[in-house]
C-alpha cells in the first residue's frame, strides 16, 4: 500500500511567523485522514501548503510517489483538489454554474465538456436546473454542492477539504457530509479534512491528527477517539468542549 | 405585444432558474436595465448621448448648409434667425450646420480615447495588482509619473512634441488619462486577488495570464465603465480646451472646442458665435455625468445581488 | 421564577423589499422569567431579528409590530426612542457575535466600560474604573489593569468576548440578549465563556435570551428553549425533555448532527415539510 500523500518535517513561515513547526503525516491510499485543532493551529495552512498556496521553509510533500517541488504542474492539479471552507467566497460572482464547470475542462483540454457537466451536476444532486445559475442565486448548501462538482469535474483521486461545512446550518451540513462520503465511494478518493469540529471529523475519517499552534499533538485512529483512548490533555479538553456545557455545581 | 406577453417575458428574464446561457445573461442584463432606469437622470443621461450619436450618424441630413464653406459676401456674424438657427461666424458659415458635424469629432474624441486609454489602464492596472512585487512597483510608479502631471499640461507637452491637430489631441488625452484607470483596476484586483474563488481556479491549474484575463478584468470592467463615462466629461473639456489653445482640431474642422476659439474674439458683440459651442458641450458633458451616475447605481459590483 | 420579565405575543417584523413584502417574524409570542431562554432555529428563521426587535434594533426601515411586547410591565413599543435608548444598555443588555466589531477600535476595552456605566449613571471617574477594574475581573479576565488599557484588535477572540461580557452587564441588566455570542470562538474558549456567562446570570439573577444555531450547545445551557422555523415559533420545550420533542423539525435538527460514538451512515436529514412553514 502506497501513501497517496506523505509529509515529512513540513515547517510554513509567513514573514516571520511559523504557522507549521515541522509536522510529518501520511495518508494511505483511498483513506480519509483528519486534521483537527482550533483557530491557529495550523490545520488550513497544511493543506494550503500541499495545494502551493502557501510557502513552504523546508521539509518533503510526496503525492501519490511524486515528490513536489516548488511550483505544481498542471498534472498535479488533475489528481489534487480542494474543497474550500466558505461558499459564498469560493465562487466567482459574475459567473455561472457552466461558467464554473466549464473552466477547469478549458485550462486542461477536456473534450467532453458537456457530458461531464451534466454528469458532475447529476452526481452533487443539483440536476441540469441549476446550471445556468448565478451563485447569488444559490443557497449556501447548493453552492458547497457547486463547489464539490468542481473539484470532481477533474476526476482527481484526492480531494483536500478544508472545513467544508462549517458555514452551514446543520441540517444541511449532514447533507453535504453525506454526498462527500457517497463520492468517496464511489470514486475511491483519498480524503484529507479539515475541522474544528471532532465530531464531524470521527464521522468522516479513520484517522485523524490533532494539531495545536502548528505542531501535531497526537495521531489518533477513530475508535481510538470515541473510546476515549487519547494520551494527551489537550485532546481530552477538545473532546470535553464537543460534549457541550456542562454546568458544575 | 399584449400585456400578458410582456408579463411571461418579464418572467422568463427574471426567473431564478436559466435554462440556457442566453437567458442567464439576458436575465442578468435585464436586472441592469432595472435598476439603471429606475433612475430619471440616468435615463436623460442616456438620451442625450443617443442623441449625440443620432446627430452624429444623420449629419449629413440635419445640417442645411455646409460646415467649412461660407457665404462671406452675404452672411457674415448674423444673428440666430429662422433661416440660421445659431446664426453664423465671421466666416459667414451655418453655426448650427458646424455644431451638427462637431458632434462627429465630439464622438471621435471620446471613442478613440477611450478605445486607446481604458485598456492600457485595465492591463496595467491588473497585471500589477495581479503579479505584485517588482513588477507592482515598476508599473505602479510609471504610473505615478504620469499622474504627477497635470493632465492638460501633459497633453500640451505631447501635442507639442507631435504637431498640432486632431489625432494627436486624442493621443495626447489618452495618454494622460489611462492612469487613473491603472490605479482603479489595481486596487480593485488586490481586492479579489485573494478571494477563494481566484485561490480555487488557481488550484485548477491556470495560468497566470488566464486568471488575469478571465477571471479578474471582467470583475474590474464594470468600475472602469463608471469611471471612463464619469471622466467623459473632462475628456470632452480637454480636447475642447486644446482646440482652443489651437492646438488640436485644425480649421476648418468644426471642433466645438475650435469653434469657441474662434469665438472668443466677438464674445461681447456677437456673442451666440461662442454661447452654441459652449452650450453643446455643456449638454453632452452633462449627459455623460448623468449617465455614469446611473451606471455608478446599476453596475456597482459592491451591491447586493448582483 | 413566577416573575415574569418580558411577554412577547404575536411579535411580527416585516421588511420591504424589492419584490413586496418580506415577513422575517410571523407571529412569534413567548414569556421569559428570570431563566435562561434559548432561541433555536437554522440561518433564515428569524432568531436573530426577534432578539433585535425585543433590543429595539431592527433596521429603520423594517416595521415590527406585536400585540404585546412588554418589558418589566412597560410596553416597549409605545415609549419613545428616548426612553427605549435609556432601557438599552442599562435594563436590557445585547452581547453580539463577534466581539471585533462590537467593540469601539478606537477607544480602550476600559474606557468603553468606563463610557457606558457613566451614560448610565452618575459615579465619578475613579469610582467608574474601580467598578470597570471588578467587572473585568469578574469575566476572569486575569490581569484587569493590563487589559483596561488595551485596544480591542490586541486581544484574542475569548478575551475580547469576556470584555463584552463585562461591558454589557456594568450596569446590571435585568434582560441579556445573546446572539451566537460564542459561535465565532474556539471550542475550548467558548465553554469558557459560557461558563462565565452561567455564573454571572446566576449571581445576579438575570433573564437571558440566547440565540443560537446550535441545538445542542443551547440545551445543554439554558432551561427552556424555544426553536423557531420560517420565521415561527414550531415549538417550545424544557431543554431537559428535549429528547422527548415532538415537532419533527426538531427532531430532524437533533439527529442531524454527528455525535462522537453513534455510527450513523448516512446521516439522517431534514425532509422540509412546506407545512411546518404555513
């Protein structure tokens, strides 16, 4: 079993400030792997390191084999896509859902532009409605759906995905929670998913990574989590707040 | 059409689900138009122009004598009359006939500067907000030496370098008047250059140049319209001003900007020879204003449901 | 608690819109005591401009009316601005979500405290600090002098809550209204504002509103909870018998979360039904 993606030593410096103090991470191939933490710990940043969005200081990202370099070829991009956090920013506003579908196929020279469109439309539940629409004319769930369709429309093998849901109510939140593990099915992908939220993260993956201040504090698989079988107090504190308040006294 | 065609139209072109790319884009067209002529002015605006353009496009028909050619022996400086509605100038010419075709060299001026000076603008302006560091500063402070200037004194500058006459005027406009646009496309592009939905087409694989091209100038394009009908006006005021200076249209061209030149020298015994000049570009400037107002309204990608 | 603090009946925003009119609260009626009151419901359903009309804070150009909206036996709709400006900020108290544009960027944390106890009463500077300096302390805030004197983009997201927090109960409210005042916090600082927020209004006997997206999060902090859709009131329920909810709605809400422990694939979701709306 290969590793789709292996981090090793990855430090991140913006200006002066290291978001990543060399944190090391492996995600076979076809699983969901979790990264959790609050605000800060450097969750986003990994992944935007992975995508070429942010600076890497040193340390080795390895895709599926391939060792990356400094900028990312049009090829990685075919294997790699991301999912973004708020759907109401991840979407250009002066264009269509077609618009949106199409240009990914444009910039890579795909010609059955219009099968997989409708094809990317039917399989996020959207349907051929939507897709001269406007993302003001979306609500945020059908906008997430928009997005997902895009990072599929490439028929990547991984798909990064950074807090997909949390600005989502939570009926809908469990909607887009559910096409994500259908397409993983599906299409075998490989998952890397970033929440603050451990519930959301035990429910999606079977690995997980808990993150602090831009290092890694544990690696945990899911049971592992929901049986409490966790060695550092920071996870415990973490897994205390996802229970709600609790009133002392 | 009866009323309940109009109705099922106006449905189809606002309704929430398009069910092919015209009618998104019509659709989106349509709200414009909406909100654009909800606006009284802005429609007045719009109505002077269109008329500009009709008068420009019929001069031929509309004008009852000729422009440049005068009768010298019988009609010199005679007052606004039934036969000569604006009267005419010292060389005995129709100055209502010479106003009409003025509009022609009006619409000259504002097309070709705007043709020349909005996308030098657009590109430069994206291209640095786009690429940032040293290509940013580079741009940007050539574009802060041309701001330095004056710009009719700019404009004087060039035309003297490149003779007088029409086309260099517009030249030497447009040359001056492209860098505030740099700086709106500029600050507009560092304004989306980190937005998510750059940062997800960016993950696509795109180039550099495909970003700038098709994602980012389109968002800045509706700005620039603004600001290019806004500045209509003053582009107008200047080519009229280096008329006057003589040092753009050349007689006998009927530049009204020329025209209030020549006017000037019996502006207080004849004075209709300079007032019907200044009062066309007054109207058209006008219009101009009023019609980047409206679009300002209609266009401004900042409001809501656009 | 038989006092009751405030009667909402029939309450009713509406907003003008381009195409008509838009009712963004139909009909909402509920009383609170001196207890902790949740407002439950998803983006949309008109929790927040309940909370804002019960403030006096709705949009000028929205028009709220209600049979009855009464605060400590005054009716809120009929006194003048004036009056309703003196209630806020000294009776009746609003925390918002996020503490960076709640607070003044111009002005220290302290001397906004100092500001809106001296509005609303009359204390001498010093004596306004020493209260400001006790309140700071009182959202356990560990070194109060220190934060007095700082701006608000110099604290963290928890810290500049806290100063909220210390801000709107300087004057002693009687009513709290907190809308989503943790939701834009981390989820250990969070209960850690909660948990402040739950000492003070028990100290001082405080009614509180707290609206919420968070169904969970709500019922396990406040004793009733009222859990609103389209811009109504589906139902009103103990947060303790909530597992016992009889509107579908929810239900589906309660479910539709993951919970660590409870393998549920796929999640279960909401069917909307376009009767709940009606």
């Amino acid at each position: 079993m290969t590793a789709a993606v292996a981090i090793e030593g990855l430090e991140v410096v913006f200006d002066r400030f290291r978001a990543l103090k060399g944190v090391s991470l492996e995600v076979r191939e076809g699983e969901s792997y979790g990264l959790v933490g609050e605000s800060g710990s450097g969750k986003s940043t990994l992944l935007r390191a992975i995508t070429g969005l942010a600076p890497v200081a040193s340390g080795t990202i390895t895709v599926n084999g391939k060792a990356l370099g400094k900028t990312r070829d049009k090829a990685f991009y075919r294997d790699v896509q991301m999912v973004f956090q708020d759907p109401y920013g991840s979407l250009h506003p002066r264009q269509t859902v077609d618009r949106l579908l199409q240009e990914p196929l444009a910039i890579h020279g795909i010609a059955d532009g219009e099968k997989r469109i409708e094809r990317a439309l039917d399989e996020v539940g959207l349907g051929k409605g939507f897709r001269f629409r406007y993302a003001h004319q979306l609500s945020g769930g059908q906008r997430q759906r928009v997005a997902i369709a895009r990072a599929l429309i490439l028929e990547p093998s991984i798909l990064l995905l950074d807090e997909p849901t949390s600005a989502l109510d939570a009926s809908v939140q469990a909607e887009v929670l559910n096409l994500l593990e259908e397409v993983r099915r599906r299409h075998k992908l490989t998952f890397l998913m970033v929440s603050h939220d451990l519930a959301i993260i035990t429910h999606m993956c079977e690995r997980l990574m808990v993150m602090q201040n831009g290092d890694a504090v544990e690696t945990l698989t899911a049971s592992q989590l929901i049986g409490h079988r966790v060695s550092e107090d920071y996870t415990r504190n973490l897994l205390r707040a996802s229970e709600g308040f609790v009133r002392t006294a | 059409m009866s009323a309940e065609a109009i109705q099922s139209r106006r449905e189809w072109l606002l309704s929430d689900r398009p069910a092919s790319r015209v009618q998104a884009r019509l659709g989106r067209a349509y709200v414009a138009w909406r909100r654009f002529s909800a606006n009284r002015l802005a429609l007045v605006g719009l109505l002077i122009i269109l008329a500009l353009m009709v008068v420009a496009a019929l001069a031929g028909v509309l004008a009852p004598y000729s422009a440049t050619v005068g009768d010298l022996k019988n009609a010199r400086l005679l007052a606004p009359s039934a036969e000569h509605w604006f009267g005419t100038d010292d060389l005995g010419r129709d100055i209502y006939s010479r106003i009409v075709y003025g509009s022609r060299w009006t619409l000259y001026v504002v097309i070709l500067v705007a043709i020349i000076a909005a996308p030098i603008g657009l590109l430069v302006g994206t291209v640095a907000g786009y690429a940032g560091g040293w290509t940013d500063t580079i741009l940007m402070r050539i574009t802060d030496i041309f701001l330095a200037f004056p710009k009719l004194v700019l404009a004087l500058a060039f035309v003297a370098a490149l003779g007088p006459g029409i086309e260099n005027a517009v030249l030497a406009i447009a040359i001056t008047s492209w860098p505030p646009y740099a700086r709106i496309a500029r600050a507009e592009t560092l304004t989306v250059r980190n937005s998510d939905y750059i940062k997800a087409v960016q993950l696509m694989g795109a180039s550099s140049f495909r970003i700038v091209l098709r994602h980012i100038m389109p968002l800045c394009i509706s700005s620039l319209i603004i600001r290019v009908t806004l500045d209509m006006a003053g582009i107008i005021l200047t080519a009229a001003g280096l008329g006057f200076l003589g040092l753009g249209a050349q007689p006998p061209l009927p530049e009204w900007g020329a025209m209030i030149a020549s006017g000037r020298r019996f502006i207080l015994d004849q004075w209709w020879v300079a007032a019907a000049p200044g009062a066309a570009i007054l109207i058209v400037s006008l219009g101009f204003n009023l019609l980047g107002d409206g679009l300002r309204d209609a266009l401004d990608p900042r409001s809501g449901d656009q | 608690m038989s006092d009751t603090l405030l009667e909402v009946d029939d309450l009713r925003v509406t907003f003008p819109t381009r195409t008509g009119l838009v009712q963004a609260v139909r009909g909402v009626s509920f009383s609170l005591g001196r207890e902790r009151l949740g407002i439950v419901g998803e983006s949309g359903s008109g929790k927040s401009q309940t909370g804002r009309a019960i403030m006096g804070l709705t949009p000028p150009q929205a028009e709220v009316s209600a049979k009855k909206l009464a605060f400590g036996g005054i009716e809120l709709l009929s006194i003048s601005s004036r009056q309703r400006r003196s209630l806020r900020g000294n009776r009746i108290a609003m925390i918002l979500q996020d503490p960076k544009y709640s607070l003044d960027p111009v002005m220290t944390i302290g001397r906004q405290i100092v500001e809106t106890l001296r509005t609303h009463e009359k204390v001498s500077k010093a004596d306004a600090r020493e209260r400001a300096l006790a309140m700071l302390q009182a959202v356990q805030i560990r070194d109060p002098a220190r934060v007095f004197d700082l701006y608000p983009h110099e604290v963290s997201g928890g810290m500049g809550q806290r100063a909220m927090i210390a801000m709107m109960l300087i004057t002693g409210p009687e009513l709290m209204i907190a809308d989503e005042p943790t939701s834009a916090l981390d989820v250990t600082v969070q209960l850690d504002v909660l948990k402040i927020l739950d000492k003070l209004v028990a100290e001082r006997g405080m009614g509180l509103i707290f609206i919420s997206h968070d169904l969970r999060l709500v019922s396990s902090f406040c004793d009733r909870v009222v859990v609103m859709y389209a811009g109504k009131v589906v139902e009103q329920i103990k947060a303790s018998e909530l597992r016992d909810a009889q509107h579908p709605y929810t239900r589906g809400l309660l479910n539709c979360m993951p919970r660590i422990g409870f393998e549920r694939h796929p999640l279960p979701v909401l069917d909307r039904k376009p009767e709940w709306a009606a």
